[in-house]
C-alpha cells in the first residue's frame, strides 16, 4: 500500500518538523495572546482593480514609502512575503547547502532554523548568556564557515534588546566574512534601537522588518530586507518574480501613508501604555515568578507551574504560548499584549490558579 512518494523526498524534508505556528497549533480561543498579532482588525479598502494583470515585482510605491519611513534610499529596500520570506532568501542568496553556515543565539524565532533545514544549510547555535546577551567569544569560536549570523533584537521571545556595541563588536568581527542580519520585528515598540543608521558604515549589515507586528497586518503577509544596494541586488536574483500580490501592495501603500504611519504610533502607545499595567499586575500574582522586562509587544513570565497555567487558561479558551522547551526558559509563557479587556480577563484567570492570593482566600 506504500506509495514510496515519502522517500522520494529529500533527506532534510523527511527529517523536518515544520514551524509551529500559532495557527498551527490551533485551539478554540476567543483571546488569542500566543502570536503577537495586534489585538485588532485596521480596516482598509482595495483601490486597484488590475488584477487581469501581473503585479510590480518591487512596487514602486511601497519601496519609496518603507524607504522614507526608514530613513534610507529605494534602493536599500526589498519588499517580500513577510519577514520571514527575507531570513529565506538570504540563505538562498548566501549560503551554499552542504558548505557554508548560518548562526544564531537561542533561545530566539524559530523561524531561522526551519528554513536553514528546508534549504539545506548548516546552522549552529550559541546559546545566548543569562543575561540573554551575545556570547561574544563563543561566537567569535564558531564563525568558520558561517555567512549569516541572525540576531533578533529585540528578541523574540525575550523581549530584550541587544547591547547595541555587542553588535558592533560582532560587526567587527564578520566584516568581509558573514553578513549580520538583525530582525528588528518589533523595532517600532523601541524604535531608537534600530541600526538602520548603521548601514552606511557596515556593508555587511542586514535589518530585518515587519508589517506583521506594530502596523497591525500579520495575514497581509509583507516584510522588507534593508541593507546596501549591493546586498538587495543579490536578493533580487532569487526572490520571486511576483512576490507581492496586487491586493497586498495596495494596502501596504496605504498602511505607509502619512496617516497609516500616525495611527500605527498611536497603537504602539496604547500597547505599551497596557503592557506596562500588565506587567505591574503579573508580578502582584503568587503564580508568577518572575515577569521580565520588555521593549515589545509581548511579555515573557516563569511561573511556578506553567503548563497548568497554559492548560487551565487554552481551557478558558485564552491562548499563550509556551516557551518551556527554548534552552533557559523552562517554566516560561509568552503573553503577547492584546486589548486592555483581554488582558484583564487573563489577569483574572490567573487570580483564580493555586497559590495566588484569591484562590487561597477561598480555600
Ligand atoms: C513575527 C516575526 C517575524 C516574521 O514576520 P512576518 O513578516 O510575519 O513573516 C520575523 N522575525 C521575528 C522575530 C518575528 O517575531
């Protein structure tokens, strides 16, 4: 009964575990805090009615306006199927299966390991310090053959930025040799860290943005790669011919607007205005442990017993996400930050788990 058509796939596919997406994982939640969505749906309305016809591969005007918005030239953008379509096409434009490496600092995305083992291509790990800073020396040992070192800063799901001279300091030290590539997903919930400053002064640098997170358009899928033209020239041989839907790049150009740029800071404020009640209330609850800081969208806590508090709230129908098996963090939830009344209501879900004041009241 065997169709054989499992071994006819390549080695590396047949050993794979897909990313375990959000969506994937599923659930029957009506508070979703597991994939760092924001809370709430921003409306929009397609103006073109071209789609008899192929659409730009580089639309003229999403690059122009990502570019403004930015600070940076056309010509340092690429726009593609989310963020996650740039860590891809990187790998393919840089790193050859079965000789070259890629590198990176768990616990991080995970995001960066599935497409190295989709491609094909080598990736080593150096666990980032307690502080969840780089490991500059272990680094520096295990950079022979790498081409692309992913940094996530702030890092997912940890929420802390890197030390921006750590990531000079590994700028220094892969010059000529590996690119740098810094996920900035949810830079505009820190946007004084980014290094898009820096490009002038490192061709090898790389940043790494998102419409998925601050701008409120995880299912529009759209992202950009900024780096110097000489780097966007390569991705271009091997991205796509159409990467880029009409109807995405219609609303990504508006999402872009002046406007559409305004009401994203203004999500960001309130985000950041809930995240730190949140953040208050979290560390009052005998459940918790420890809350961490955070400069993004979402809160990384240990608790005493997290796979009850993960279980007991999914049965609420309010859904986290486990960070438990990410070298360093057993015991720890990700909480991504939702409306005020989302998080109250996880706030009071907690309250009522053991060892939390209420419940011992109660008892
Ligand atoms: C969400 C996320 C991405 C992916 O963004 P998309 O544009 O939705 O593909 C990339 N990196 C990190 C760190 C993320 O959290």
């Amino acid at each position: 009964m065997s169709s054989k058509i499992e071994e006819l796939a390549r080695a590396n596919v047949r050993a794979l575990t897909p990313y375990q997406s959000a969506r994937r994982l599923g659930g029957n939640g009506d508070v979703w805090l597991n994939a760092n969505e924001y809370p709430l749906a921003v409306p929009f309305e397609l103006s073109q009615q071209t789609l008899n016809r192929y659409p730009e591969c580089q639309p003229k005007r999403v690059i122009e306006r990502y570019a403004a918005y930015a600070g940076l030239t056309p010509d340092q953008v690429l726009v593609s199927r989310g963020a996650d379509e740039g860590i891809e096409l990187l790998m393919r434009a840089f790193c050859e299966p079965g000789k070259d490496a890629v590198l990176f600092c768990p616990p991080t995305y995970g995001m960066y390991s599935v497409s190295a083992e989709t491609i094909g291509i080598e990736y080593r790990t150096v666990e980032a310090r307690d502080d969840w800073q780089l490991n500059l020396p272990a680094i520096a040992d295990q950079l022979e053959g790498v081409k692309l070192v992913y940094v996530c800063s702030p890092n997912n799901p940890t929420g802390n930025l890197i030390n921006p001279e750590d990531i000079r300091q590994l700028l220094e030290m892969t010059r000529g040799k590996a690119l740098v590539v810094a996920d900035e997903a949810y830079i505009e919930f820190c946007p004084q860290a980014s290094l898009t400053g820096w490009l002038q002064e490192y061709p090898h640098l790389v940043v790494l943005r998102t419409l998925s997170k601050a701008f409120a358009l995880a299912g529009l899928r759209c992202g950009f790669t900024l780096a110097n033209a000489e780097v966007i020239a390569l991705l271009m041989k091997v991205i796509a011919p159409y990467p880029l839907s009409t109807p995405v790049a219609d609303i990504a150009g508006q999402a872009l607007s002046d406007q559409g740029i305004a009401l994203m800071r203004e999500h960001v404020s309130q985000l950041v205005a809930t995240r730190d009640r949140l953040i208050a209330e979290l560390r009052n609850l005998d459940c918790v442990e420890q809350v961490f800081s955070s400069d993004t969208n979402y809160i990384l806590a240990r608790f005493t017993a997290s796979s009850q508090v993960f279980k007991t709230l999914w049965d609420q129908g309010i859904i986290l996400r486990d960070q438990n098996k990410q070298p360093g963090l057993a015991g720890c939830l990700r909480i991504s930050i939702g409306t005020p009344e989302e998080c109250e209501r996880t706030v009071a879900a907690l309250k009522l788990l053991p060892g939390s004041p209420v419940s011992q009241e109660q008892a």
